[in-house]
C-alpha cells in the first residue's frame, strides 16, 4: 500500500506532461467555436438597420431555404475585405442574410454603397445580444443555416476565396 | 568582445557542470553509493546494479554519523596515509560525521572509469582508493568556479544593455537607447533570453553557494547535491546555448532598439523578477539536497537542519518577490485588484505553497526526526513547481498576461528537460524512500500533528491551484472544449481550507511538542478565540457582508492575537530569534488576511463620466475633478488628470493619474494615482475622453488594502529573522564544539 503511494507523485506528474504535450502539439489557433452549431438560431427579432430593407428575426431564417447569415458592421475594416466574395456568393444564388453590429443608419448605407449589397435582409442588433446568443465573438463571422433554422457551420473572420468551396459545400449540405 | 566574452563563459560554465556531475558521478560510485536508478542525469545506466546494494557499502552509510567513523576505520587499511588525518578527526565522535565519511568514500576502490580528471587524481600512487576523496574535494571549487562563470556571463549581459550595443539581437528586440538608465538594467532580463539566463545564473551561484558554506552535510551527500545540482544547471544551459542564446549578434546592426513594453518600464521590474527568480531557483538547493540524500540514503535529522536555512531563504525571496509583484500589479495595471488568479501569479503562488509546507515539516525533521519520506518528497515538489511555473510562462501553453514569445521548439526542449528531472526525481523518490525509516511517532493532538495537519492543508490547496491552472488545458485535451478558469473557482475552492489552515497556525504554536491535552489547549486558545466571536459580532451588527471575508476578518483577529501568545509570559530578551520570526511571520498572515478580507468586503467604486470641475463622492472622500493636461516624461508623453480629493474637514490631496503614451514600442498605459492613508487607499485612474468634453474616470476607497502587502511584509521579515536566529544558534553551537 505505502510502496504503491510512494509511486503517486510520479504518476501524476506523468498525468502533467500528458497534457502539457497536448498543449504543445495541438495546432495554435485561438478560434473559439459556437456552442451553438448543431441547435436551433436562438429566438430573436431585430429590427431594420435601413430604411427600405426589412429587419431580420428566427422564423425568417427557417423558411425552408438554407442561407448564409452574416455578422458584420460598416466599422470593421475586414468586413469590407469580404464584401467582394459575398457579392459572389450572391451572383451564385446563394441567399445571405446579416445582422449589423452597433451600427448607424448613414455609415451602413456609405458602406454598402460603396462594397455592394448582397444581403436579403439586415437586423440591426446595436448591443450585441444577438450575435452573443449566436456565439459569435466578433465581426466578421458567417453562419450556414439550413432550411429548418439549424446552425450547421460557423466561420470565423472574413470568407475569403479559397473558403468559398467550404462554404458552398456547407449550404449544400444543409440542403 | 563583451558578448563573445559572456557566451564563452556560457559554455565554459556548462563544461565545468558536465565535470562537475561526472566527477559527482564517480566518487559516489568509488564509495559504491551511487543510485541504481537514475538521479535524473541519465547516466546512472552505466552502473553495475549490484555496487550501490553492496551490504558493507550500505551498512556504512546507513547508520547515524556516529556509527561512521568507527565502521571506516576498519576498512581503512587500503586507503593509506591521505586518510590519516581525518580519520583521526573522526574518533573525536560526534564531530567525525563529516570527517569519517569522506574517508568511507575510498572504501570500495572498484571502477576506475571516471573521467579525465579522475584517472589524474587516481593515478597518484594511492590507487583509487584516496581517488574518490580527491573526487570529491574537486567537486566544491568546481562548483564555486561554474558559479563564478555564470554571474559573469549576466554581468555581461547587463553591460551590454548598459551600453546599449545594438549589433547584439536581444539589446535591439527588448531596448533602446533613449529608455532610463534603470530599465536598460532591468530590460536585461525583461526578456525570455535574459530572464532564462538570470536563471541558470542563480542556480549555479546556489551551487556555489553550497560549495563554500554548507559543512553540515556528510561528505558523499554533498557531493551527491552538488552533482544534483550540476545535472540541472547543465540542462539548461544546453537550453540557453542551442535555444535560446542570448548573446547572438545582428549584422548589420539597426541605429537604434525597438524598445521595452512600456508595463515593464517600472521600477518593479528592476526587482520583481530577481527577487522571484531567487525563490524560485533556490528551491532548487532543496531539490538537490534530497536528491542527493536519497541517493546517500541519508535522510535524517541533520540533512534537515542542513537544508532547512536553504528552504528559509528562497521562501523569503519567493515572500518578497509574490508580495511585491502583487503590489505592482494593483498599481502598474490599474485595474484596483491585487490578484487576478493569472497563471503566472498561480506559477508563483504553487512553489510558495509547496516551499511553505516543507518549511514546517522539515522543522518536524530537525527537531523531532519524523516526516522523513514527506518532507523529501515536498522538497522535489517545491522546485518542481518552479520549473513547471517557468516552463508554463515561457511556453505560452497557458494563456496568460505575463506570458513571452511563443516557440514550440523552446517548449519541448524544456518539457524535456522537466521528464527528465522531476520524473527522475520522482522516480528515485518512489525507488528509494521505503528504505527511509519510519520517524518518532506522535500523538495527533500535539506540536507535530497540527505541523501535518498545516502540511495537508497547503498541500490541498496547491491541489486546487493546480488543477484550476491545468484545468482549461486538461479538457481541451479530453473534448476540446475550450474554457478558462477564474477567481469564482478559486476563492471557492481554496478560500474555505486557506481559513482552516488560518486557523490551525493560531492553535500550532501553542501546542507541546509528541503529546498535548485538548483542554490544555482550549484553555490557552480561549481568549484569541472569544475575540474572534467579538469580531464576528461586531462586523454582523454594522454591515452585512460575504461569509468568506466575515470569516476571514473575524479570523484575522483572533489569529493575530493567538500568534502572539508564544511570547506571553516568556522574557522577551531571551526569546530565540525563529521563536521572534515565528510569531512575526504568523502575525504578517493574520494582518495580510485582514486586509485581504477588508478589501474585499468593504471596497467602494465609483466609475463616470465627469466634466473638469464636476466632484464625486467615492467612501469617505469628496474628490473633485479639476482638469486634464498633456505632460512629457523622459520617453513617454502623457495626458494627466488634476484631482483634489478631500475629506471630511482634512487637507486637500492632489492626484494625477495619467494616461501615458509611449512610442518605442507604441503602447498607452495608465499609471494610477493612489493616495496611501492609515486606514485605506484612494485609487484613481483615468479613461477616455469623448467628444462632449467627459472624462471617464475611475475611483475606489479600498479601506485597509495596504494590509495585505504589510502582512506579506511582515511574513517575509519573521523569515529573515528565523533564518538569522537559526545561523546564529548553529553559529554558537559550532563554536562552543570547537573549544571543546
């Protein structure tokens, strides 16, 4: 018994060093998924962040359609960065919907006026509440939805080129 | 010249510690002491298994230093004239223990595979016998040399951020030649290249150290910590020279640095670090004392008293060091707490709580000879905590505030050297301590049983701290999950058994030492405990607050007044000086958790937004807010708040927090402005202003916070006071032998 004992310190030491490896060898990005990727988009209604084009809320994502949801607002410099590939993800028909972070009126309409509007609806979400009941953590950040309003697939940052594939694999699946 | 200098003693250095543990190596093995199964060096393998368990072998070294002089000298007849000399020392009796040994070394004179210098000393005529007692006199300078080396190869260092010499890479990354006297000192080891070389430097001046003072211990277990001591030095100094050379060159070179983080620009960092460093590194004298009694199957009471200044000193400095870096961390950082639960504080904490545990149990050692197996295995867990505490912060495994560039490579390399030397520790520690013997038994109820009882309490709580720590890591690796660990969790969970502990150091001290009474104790403890209660009371009928800082305020008082009790009724001039640094020591932990719990309990904040000449209430101050002005320090330009505070009737205070900018690197800061009071502190820090001419600004009344750093004061003087006492009194004892 006090033989085995003696034994502990080093077995749990080697407990450490498992992890410690672990720490080192797992790949070092600091993404922090959704929990919410598999479940139903949380409940919310939000209202038109411009004028003429309507607000977004949760029964409007499940209308038997998979989209793209995008997290954006007229502030954040990457979001311009993706504009461009969203506007070809729209030509491909693909239906993207954006909640507007902390947003104004004016500066979102300069913005899509000047990187183009792909986007279906927008709901103006000015204290994040939304985007924290979605999991997201910044801006930009994209959401595949599939026709019943399930989250399938999250993207961190800008979509860029070479993710399109991902993305348009993704909304098949949701299909 | 003065960095080929300093890299040149790098590796002169790390060849005198490959000596050093060679020579180490093979004296122990000439004595046939060596362990079967690594020391952590790796190079144990080479040993014939059979040697270390020769039964003569072990029957000379296991008995107390009395029994060894007498079993020597009937084996001396080989060893020759060397061996004259002390060996009559070593009829002396008591004295021998240090003599008689050193001649036991040549006993088994099989083996004459040591190094170069070891066929030199072999081949004398005396045979190898008196060559393992040469061995081991070789191996003090040795050490003594290494130490030399190193401290000049950061002296090195230190020059040439001095000297702002911007061909050599880590002065560029990490100074700049415009930055205050001060910091180019500092900056030399604000940096993962210079900190890692402050820390091998300290650890071989421990060796050195070791070498000149420690007289104590018997011949071959000094030579065992010394080569202990070498097999750690030597792994990272390979770290230093393969990984991490701080001495490298950049051609060509820039005109000038990029500059120091501006947190760092402190005066904190002039002593912080060093001060940490010394805590930490020193612990490794400890590490490599009980390494080298396992291998010696020598632990007892005078290993004990042996190590115990060493164990003294490095808490010390790990005391100043966690209650400095705690203070400016509240001041530099301006967030108003004083312990975020960060992993690098965890890192500093854990060795701390492991030092502070094996600081008790091996008074329990020295005075009363039990606790064997524990308190060696606290003293490979102490310096293991330090290693593991630097290898986290340099790794950035854990995310954290404090920690360094990230370089898989570096990380590994440690990792390895981490397996390979607290495993091996532990490994030998599994190996050899059943053959430790059992101690004196004791009752539970007794001087002994509350010191274990101390012991568990730190070693639940280093738990807790640890699996907090490592917890985020742990489920990553298991689910993938990612989350992280905050104070919620920890005061839970390591607040309730700090306040049981709190309590049980107010009963320690007041118990006999084997056996005690309950009652006998109730009745000494009554008095503290009724002004506990009183306490109690009194806070519950002026406010309500947590349980835990009610708990622990109500506690404060009742222990501060119980760690005086060893003093009553005793004649204060002729109380020992560790009795004095005890009762201070206890007392700084009942002042700091006083604090502690005031703070917590009864800290008000206020954040607004105010226009110059607005005024807001925050405690009992009114403060107004009369403007803000641009300013310029030496490197730095600065916007700085005027505010008046006042209160009640008293004199006004001025305060200027300012939010500083600093463009080598570009960083702002904000440097609170504190107002230090007998009862409290008025913590001031200035935000952002907006466009309608606001100013967001920041106030705290923290009512007896400066406690908590007062306490940590305290603790670390009853340290240095014990330490003296117990040097002095060995002082006396040496000499009062020596007459004899």
């Amino acid at each position: 018994m006090r033989k085995g004992l003696l034994w502990a310190p080093l077995a749990l030491f080697a407990l450490l060093v498992g992890f410690i490896v672990f720490g080192l060898v797992r790949p070092a990005d600091h993404v922090i998924p959704s929990k919410m990727i598999g479940q139903p988009v949380p409940g919310f209604a939000l209202p038109a962040a411009l004028p003429g084009k309507p607000g977004l809320d949760s029964a409007a994502l499940a209308d038997g359609k998979p989209r793209l949801l995008n997290v954006f607002a007229s502030w954040c410099l990457p979001c311009a960065a993706e504009a461009p590939v969203l506007m070809a993800l729209k030509d491909k028909g693909v239906t993207i919907d954006a909640i507007a972070i902390r947003d104004r009126p004016d500066d979102l309409a300069a913005f899509l006026a000047r990187w183009g509007d792909p986007f279906a609806r927008i709901g103006a979400d000015h204290d994040s509440r939304v985007q924290m009941a979605f999991g997201s953590s910044g801006v930009p950040e994209s959401f595949v939805i599939d026709g019943r309003g399930i989250i399938r697939h999250q993207h961190v940052g800008p979509i860029r080129e070479e993710d399109v594939p991902a993305i348009l694999a993704a909304l098949d699946g949701a299909r | 010249m003065i960095a080929e200098a300093g890299l040149a003693a790098l590796w002169l250095a790390a060849a005198l510690a490959a000596l050093q543990l060679v020579l180490g190596l093979s004296a122990l093995r000439k004595a046939g002491v060596a362990p079967g199964a690594g020391d952590g060096a790796g190079k144990a393998s080479r040993q014939p298994f059979s040697t270390p368990f020769l039964p003569s072998a072990v029957e000379a070294r296991a008995g107390p230093a009395i029994g060894g002089p007498s079993t020597t000298l009937g084996r001396n007849g080989r060893g020759g004239g060397h061996a004259g000399p002390s060996t009559a020392l070593g009829m002396g009796g008591d004295e021998g223990s240090q003599a008689g040994p050193l001649t036991a070394l040549g006993i088994d004179g099989g083996g004459g595979a040591g190094a170069g210098p070891s066929a030199a000393f072999g081949a004398d005529g005396d045979g190898q016998t008196s060559g393992a007692a040469a061995l081991g006199a070789a191996i003090r300078p040795l050490a003594i040399v290494q130490g030399l080396l190193a401290l000049f190869a950061f002296a090195c260092l230190i020059a040439l951020f001095v000297r702002s010499d911007m061909s050599v890479k880590l002065v560029v990354e990490n100074s700049h030649s415009m930055k205050p006297m001060l910091y180019k000192w500092a900056g030399a080891w604000g940096n993962h290249e210079g900190s890692m070389l402050m820390w091998v430097t300290i650890l071989a001046v421990a060796g050195a150290l070791v070498g000149v003072v420690e007289r104590r211990l018997r011949e071959p277990t000094l030579i065992a910590t010394l080569a202990a001591q070498a097999a750690i030095a030597l792994g990272f100094y390979a770290f230093l020279l393969f990984a991490s050379n701080p001495f490298a060159r950049l051609n060509p070179a820039p005109a000038d640095g990029m500059g120091l983080n501006p947190l760092l620009q402190d005066p904190g960092l002039a002593f912080h670090p060093p001060t940490l460093y010394l805590g930490y590194v020193g612990l490794s004298v400890a590490f490599s004392f009980a390494v080298g009694a396992l291998v010696t199957r020598d632990v007892g009471g005078d290993f004990a008293r042996a190590m115990r200044p060493w164990v003294l000193a490095a808490w010390i400095m790990l005391t100043i060091g966690i209650t400095a870096g705690s203070y400016w961390a509240y001041y530099e950082l301006g967030w108003g707490g004083w312990w975020f639960w960060d992993p690098v504080e965890n890192a500093s904490l854990m060795p701390w709580l492991a030092a502070t545990a094996l600081l008790h149990s091996v008074t329990v050692l020295a005075t009363r000879q039990g606790l064997r197996t524990w308190t060696v295995m606290l003293a490979v867990v102490a310096f293991s905590m330090s290693m593991i505490g630097t290898f986290l912060v340099r790794s950035g495994i854990l995310t954290s505030v404090h920690a360094f560039a990230v370089d898989p490579r570096r990380g590994s390399f440690i990792l390895a050297l981490l397996i390979l030397y607290i495993g091996g520790a532990l490994a030998l520690f599994a190996l050899r301590a059943p053959t430790i013997r059992e101690g004196t038994p004791f009752d539970p109820v007794s001087r002994e049983g509350a010191l274990v009882g101390n012991n568990l309490l730190l070693s639940a709580i280093l738990g807790v701290v640890l699996v907090g720590t490592l917890y985020p890591l742990g489920v990553e690796a298991v689910n993938g999950e990612k989350l992280s660990v905050g104070p919620p969790y920890f005061n839970a969970a390591a607040g309730p058994l700090a306040l049981i502990l709190v309590a049980l150091m107010a009963a320690g001290p007041l118990l006999r030492w084997r056996r005690d009474e309950l009652g006998a104790l109730a009745r000494r403890i009554a008095l503290p405990a009724l002004l506990s209660v009183a306490t109690l009371g009194a806070v519950l009928l002026v406010s309500p607050i947590g349980v835990l800082p009610l708990l622990g305020l109500a506690l404060a008082t009742g222990v501060g007044a119980a760690s005086l009790a060893p003093l009553w009724k005793r004649n204060l001039r002729r109380t020992p000086l560790f009795t004095w640094g005890m009762v201070i020591a206890h007392l700084g932990i009942a002042v700091s958790l006083f604090g502690m719990a005031s703070e917590s309990a009864f800290t008000k904040e206020k954040l607004v937004a105010a226009r110059p000449g607005d005024t807001v209430a925050v405690g009992p101050y009114s403060v107004r807010f009369v403007g803000v002005d641009p300013i310029a320090g030496p490197n730095w330009t600065a916007l700085e708040a005027t505010m008046v505070a006042r209160r009640d009737n008293g004199a006004p205070v001025t305060l200027k927090p300012q939010a500083r900018f600093f463009p080598n690197p570009p960083t702002e800061t904000n440097e609170s402005a504190i107002a230090t009071r007998l009862d409290g502190q008025l913590y001031v820090v200035l935000g952002k202003g907006d466009d309608d001419g606001r100013w967001q600004l920041r106030l705290w009344w923290k009512p007896f916070v400066t406690l908590i750093w007062g306490g940590g004061g305290l603790i670390a003087l009853g340290g240095a006071l014990s330490l003296l006492g117990r040097l002095r009194r060995e002082r006396t004892a040496h000499d009062r032998r020596a007459y004899l």
